[in-house]
C-alpha cells in the first residue's frame, strides 16, 4: 500500500477504491455516472467527492461534468491515457475529428498537426484549448455541411472521423484548417487510388461552397488526375473569383476557366 500512495500522492479510502474499479473500466465517466455509483441523490456531496479524488491525483477534469481515470502507470505527469481522439469525442456533441487531423488520420499527409480538429454542427461559444497536454480547435459548420462521417477505433473505443474524401472536399472549403491547399493537391497525388472519384464530385456539389469545386477542378487538371469534365457537369460555379489559397496573399494570375485567382503553386 506505501508504493501505492507513494506513487498518487493521495492515500485512498474504501468508498473511493471502490468507486475507480467501477470508474477505471470506461475511457471517461460523467457526474451523473459517479452520482448512480455512488448511490447519491442530486442533493449529494459527488461534486465533493470527485474534487477530493482530483486533488489526490486519481482523476482528471476533461470539461465540465466529464471525468477520466488516472491509471497508476500513467507516470509523474499523473495524465489519463486516453488517445486525443477519445478525448475529442466527449468535448461536443456531435463530434467528428476532422481537417489536418483527419488527413493525418488516413495517412493523406506526412504533417502531424499540433492541434487536433473537431467538427461540430452547432456554434460553440468556448473554445476547450489546451486540455491534458494537446491542443483542441472546434470548427463550427453548418448543419447542411456535418456529413462524410465514418466510425473508426481505437483499441476498444470508436469514434467518428470523416471519411477521406469528406476530408478532402473539408480541406477545400476551409483550407486554413489543414495547412493550405497544397497539402491537399499532395493528398490528392499520394491518395488518388484510394479515394472515390464519383462520392468526391458528389460532396463537392454539396458543401455549398462553389469556390470548392473550382479549386477541385483546377488541381485535378493540373495534375492530371480523374474525370474534370464529369466535375465541371456538377459543381456549382458562381460568377467573380475566387482566391485557390485563401491562405495566402491575393496576388497571381486569373484563371477564366476555372473562376480563380491563382495565387498558389501546385505542382505535379
């Protein structure tokens, strides 16, 4: 028992023993999971008892009303081993890794984000930040834009994930999110074969975002990929220009064709 409390810097009581073997089995457990346990009323000291927890290094705050288990070899740092996925999944709800983490994900980029992405379809008034040592970005989308969402795992826990073209089309419409158009047509080169032509052309006319199919297009044209003809038959194309990198400065060439300003390289 004295390597035990040696290692949590907080001696442990029966009630609470009791409570982490029932609590250790989940990723992450919430109030009203600790209160059923417990065996509490809503007029109860659980609030207490899980802060009393926290300050013996036992559990840590994910956000609020949501809790995770510190685990004895979880080391000196006293975090809870939980991959940054599940954690993501229990900051908003619906929740969807997307963006940079989702190419990273399927392995569409060699770039490994310091943040990771989650899609939502609600606004969301408080961003989460750093939380357990990484850093969380929510992107609020439109209800008509939350789709392409597929369930993925981790060991035994699931969570959502867009699927590779979603992910794609996501990097087109907000290309800030994902490190700049041009990691995306270098996703395009590496995934080509895996992905599906026909559900990305599809996605494409659905975002919402004509400038989406326009920087589709014009990449695919120039690196010769698939069927651009079949593209231009279904996107959208609002009149004016729009910038292929919104990410950078508004100066380049403009491209008729495609309704662009050509203000980034891409390069086969």
């Amino acid at each position: 028992m004295n390597d035990v409390q040696n290692i949590t810097k907080g001696q442990l009581g029966r009630m609470e023993a009791a409570f982490l073997a029932k609590a250790g089995v989940h990723p992450t457990f919430t109030l009203a999971f600790a209160r059923q346990t417990l065996g509490h009323t809503k007029d109860d000291p659980t609030p207490q008892f899980l802060e009393r927890l926290q300050s013996k290094g036992w559990i840590r705050r994910i956000r609020r009303g949501r809790f995770a288990v510190v685990p004895l070899s979880s080391g000196e740092d006293r975090s809870p081993q939980l991959h940054e996925f599940v954690v993501a999944m229990e900051l908003v709800s619906p929740a969807v890794i997307a963006y940079w983490s989702a190419l990273n994900h399927h392995g569409m980029t060699e770039q490994l984000p310091r943040t990771v992405f989650v899609a939502t379809d609600h606004p969301v008034r408080r961003q989460p930040g750093d939380l357990l040592g990484v850093t969380y970005k929510i992107v609020s989308l439109k209800p008509d834009k939350f789709f392409g969402v597929t369930k993925d795992w981790i060991y035994e826990t699931p969570f959502n994930v867009t699927d590779r073209e979603k992910t794609i089309i996501d990097g087109l419409d907000l290309p800030q999110y994902v490190g700049g158009v041009s990691e995306i047509a270098k996703a395009l080169i590496d995934s080509w074969k895996a992905l599906d032509e026909k559900k990305m052309r599809k996605y494409a006319a659905k975002i919402g975002n004509s400038a989406v199919g326009k920087r589709l297009g014009f990449i695919m044209e120039t690196l010769g990929l698939g069927d651009v003809k079949a593209l231009r038959t279904v996107i959208p194309r609002a009149p004016g220009f729009s910038s292929l990198d919104p990410t950078m400065p508004k100066h380049g060439k403009y491209n008729r064709r495609w309704g662009l300003l050509i203000n980034a390289e891409i390069q086969p």
